[in-house]
C-alpha cells in the first residue's frame, strides 16, 4: 500500500490503538474490521460516537501518541530497511562467522610468532641487516 490508501490504514491502526474497546466489539462479532473502517472513514476521528469505545488510559496519553507517531514516519527509508534486515538475520549464522574469522586470526598470530621465533634477526628489517654489511667502497681521510 502506498500513498493515502497507506496513510489512511495507518491512521485508523492508530486510531483502533486509541479506542481497544472497538477490538472487543470486532472480536464479539458485533462489527467487522471493513464496517468500522468506513464508519472511521465517513464520520472522522472527532465524532463524538467514538467516545465510548475510548479507554481513560488512552485519552490522557493521547496527546504522547501523536507526537510519537509524527516521529516514527521520519526515520529515513534506509533506516527502516537496515532494521527490517537485522530482524532478518539468523544469529547462528552470524556467530558461525565470527567463530570462523576468530579462528583465523588465531591461526594468522600463530604463523607470524612462529616465524619470528625461528628468526628473530631476519625480521627485523633491510636497514639493520645493510648496517652490518661492510661497504667495499669507503674512503677514509688520511
């Protein structure tokens, strides 16, 4: 759904939030979603029929709601979708990979103390291996 058909679905979810007693009439079978949908569509949420379906917990809160509902539909697209995509994640695999990775870095800290072990001097680099060679070439003064 998208545009004002999505709009308007989101507006009467948080309107049924407002009013729980209209959950009860539904699940009592005394109106259907469709029913109460239109009646929201044609008399508006400021009809005063909805009063009694109101609970008092909710209409001290109410202002709290509707700052909060103007909130929630800033957060960014890219937002909801990274959300939506850790939702998705299955952690077993997630920590399977970490185990892997940790297991090459282990290895990986293994290899580079084994090598340092079994030559310590040849790691230390090209200047201190050059400063030990002796230069053919060097002049001296007399």
């Amino acid at each position: 759904m998208s545009g004002k058909k999505g709009r308007n679905v989101t507006l009467f979810k948080q309107f049924v939030k407002r009013h729980p007693k209209l959950i009860i009439e539904v699940r009592q079978g005394k109106m259907t979603w469709q029913q109460l949908y239109e009646e929201w569509y044609l008399l508006g949420e400021d009809d005063p029929s909805w009063k009694k379906y109101r609970s008092q917990s909710h209409s001290e809160t109410d202002k709290n709601t509707n700052s909060q509902t103007t909130d929630e539909n800033h957060v960014p697209e890219v937002i909801k979708q990274i959300m939506n995509y850790i939702k998705k994640m299955d952690m077993d695999q997630v920590q399977q990979f970490l185990g892997q990775i940790n297991d090459a870095l282990e290895n990986f800290q293994k290899f580079l103390e084994e090598n340092y072990k079994a030559n310590p001097h040849e790691t230390t680099g090209y200047r201190t291996k050059r400063r030990n060679f002796k230069n053919p070439f060097s002049f001296r003064k007399d």
